[in-house]
C-alpha cells in the first residue's frame, strides 16, 4: 500500500508499523503538535515508497512539519487512523506496554472517543482494559489523558525510530574488524618507522590502542545505523532540553551513593571493590598518555557506551519489553561487559539510571551526562590519590 503525503495508513494495513515508527521519531526529533509530526510521517513515508533513502525521507519529513500546505491536508484529512497512532505512542509510553497490547489500549480508547467519551474517559478506558486496578487504588502513573491530541506523557520523549536487531547486530561485527583496521593501519607505521620509541612507550601505546577502540565502536554503529542521522535518530543522541541535561548531574551524585551502598553490601560475595582506572592511570604521567587518555575516559567511552548499550541496546529491547524488563536487562549487560565482578554492583547501579535517563528523556545525550560525570569524578578521584 503506497501512503499518500496526507494520510495515515489504515490501522490493519500494509505500512501501518513503518508510519508508527515515523510519528514516533517525529515526536522526538521534530516536536510540536500532533499535526506536524504526522505530516512529517507522512512525507517520510512517501520519500521512502519512491525510493529515497532514510536520510532524504527524514528530510522530507523535516520539510513537511514546517510547510503550511503539508498541515493544512494531513489537518483536513485527520481521522480516526491519526487518532489511533497517538493512543498507541501513548499507550507504549505512558503505560509501559509491549506492542500487542498498546494496541488494545489504543483500541479502547478511540472507541471510547468515538462513543462520546471525552480524553480523560479514554485514557480510563485503556487503561482498565490493560491495567486493571483494585477498588480505590489510584491511577498507574502517566495514565492521565494525553494532551489534544494525544501525544505521550507531558516531558517524556518517545525513543525515536525503532532499532532493528540485524542493525544491532551488524554494528557488534563491525567493531572487531573496525578495530583490527585501525589499529593495523596505526601501529605499523610506528613499529617501521619509530620502533625504538615504540618498544619504550608502552603506557601511550595502551592510551593510543584504548582510544582507538572507541573510535573503532563509533565507526562501526554509524556504518550500521546510518551515519551521524542515525546517532541522532535511532539511538537517541540528540539534544533535547538543558533541563534534561541539567538532570544528569543529580541523577549522578543519587548512582554514585547507590553504586556506593551496593558495592558494600555485596563486598562479602564478590571481594573488595577498588577503581577500574588507575592500574591505567598509574601506569603513567607521560603527557602524551594524559591527553589521550583523560578524554578517552571522560567523554569518548561514555559516548560510545550510551549509544551501544542504551541506544542499540536498550533502543531494540524497549520495542519487544515493558521498562521493568528491559532496564535490568540492559543495566545487567552493561556491568557484565566490564569484566569486574567486584564492580558489578556499582555498574549496575549504573547501568539502571542512565536507561532510566534514557526512558524519561528519549536521548542518550542525556545518559551520557551521567556516564560521563561518574567517568570524570574516578578519573580526578584517582588522579588525586596518586599524587598525595
């Protein structure tokens, strides 16, 4: 089914997914009314059903969310599909529920509206139908009515184009070729060319390899996930208020606590905790080995890590499971990935907050302000001890 630049696709129709996807990465990326981000969604869809590609279709939408003609149609031809996309973001975001049933919720709530019932006496309905409650129990939270017309809780970012688990996939293949590359392509001029050097400078050749890495990690999601749009888009890379970033401070301070607590609660079981940072940073002072690894540290592995573990990651687990699952699930990857039994707990507690971040805020931008506060606090905190 070809989707027209003024419509939505059928609910039960051919497309009807691909559109969601649109309006939600419009909500995130684009913003403003529900108008706009269906006209954006809409055009997207029809770049992509002539043969663009994912850039040009983001543009196309872009284009169509400011043009005044695109609003004036997708508002004259708004109906009960429009109505049915933004109870179903609505119901994924604000209730928290897989995809089968965000789509009876949303079911029941157009229903609802279509009998008369007004947005709140929707937002009811869909949620008893998927969330009963005990007599006098209060609301779940968020399951208020959406604005007019509804487009997810007030503050809350829906998590943009949906991360396919081949894209996934292709980016964890990628990074070990990547990284042979790179490392390949600057360590052997080194050795041939400066191989006294090399041999003597062991702490900047693990800097320069660590570095190198991450580069490596970088290159390899934006080849799988379509270049700088796709950090954007897909996993969520973007900015999307200084509150939001703002918020990532306090959210740090409350982990560290936390990680803090559950390291000496679990000190018993997995053995004594200690930094995973400075056997690197004592290995050397060398000022080549600092400035290459300080914003390694601090800014290039949070970067990379946010956009893997809760853009990739996180980003296609969320489709498939309600946050109480996939937060645990991705929290527990992440802490595993470091290889620090000792620290598990500590990263865990980690790993929970910024997907909660990511949850809350729909950007790894802002996840990464926690990862990379905490990076910075160990690598001063180390640094500090070391020198007195």
């Amino acid at each position: 089914m070809s989707v027209s630049q003024d419509r939505a696709p059928a609910v039960d129709g051919p497309g009807f997914d691909d559109y969601v996807a649109w309006y939600s990465w419009a909500t995130a990326a684009i913003g403003g009314e529900p108008v706009a981000c269906h006209a954006a969604a809409a055009a997207a869809m029809h770049a992509l059903a002539e043969g663009h590609n994912y850039d040009a279709a983001a543009a196309a939408g872009r284009d169509a969310a400011a043009s005044d003609a695109a609003l004036e149609r997708t508002r004259a031809a708004y109906g009960a599909p429009h109505r049915y996309v933004e109870w179903l973001v609505w119901a994924r975001t604000s209730l928290g529920l897989p995809d089968a049933r965000s789509h009876e919720a949303a079911a029941a709530a157009v229903q609802s509206i279509a009998a008369g019932g007004t947005r709140q006496n929707a937002a009811d309905a869909a949620t008893r139908l998927v969330l009963p409650a005990a007599p006098g129990a209060p609301e779940p939270d968020g399951a208020a009515a959406p604005e007019e017309p509804p487009a997810g809780p007030a503050g809350r970012r829906e998590l943009g184009i949906p991360v396919s688990g081949r894209r996934l996939l292709l980016a964890l293949a990628l990074w070990p070729v990547a990284s042979a590359l790179v490392l390949f392509v600057t360590f052997l001029p080194l050795v041939l060319v400066a191989g006294a050097w090399f041999n003597s400078h062991e702490a900047d050749i693990t800097a320069i390899g660590t570095a190198e890495l991450y580069v490596a990690l970088l290159a390899a999601l934006m080849l799988a996930f379509g270049g700088p749009a796709g950090l954007r888009d897909r996993l969520g890379f973007r900015f999307t208020s200084v509150g939001h970033l703002l918020l990532g401070l306090p959210v740090w301070f409350a982990t560290l606590i936390a990680g803090v607590v559950l390291l000496l609660a679990f000190e018993p079981l997995l053995g004594q905790s200690q930094s995973n940072v400075a056997p690197l940073l004592r290995s050397s002072f060398d000022p080549l080995f600092v400035a290459v690894i300080v914003p390694t540290l601090c800014l290039l592995a949070p970067a990379c890590e946010e956009m893997l573990f809760r853009g990739a990651l996180y980003g296609w687990l969320r489709r498939r499971a309600p946050v109480v699952l996939a937060v645990p699930v991705t929290a527990a990857l992440f802490a595993g990935a470091h290889l620090l039994p000792p620290l598990f707990p500590f990263l865990f507690a980690a790993g929970v907050s910024t997907a909660l971040v990511r949850e809350r805020t729909g950007s790894t931008l802002n996840s990464f302000v926690v990862h990379a506060a905490q990076n910075t606090f160990a690598v001063a905190a180390t640094y500090y001890t070391l020198t007195h």
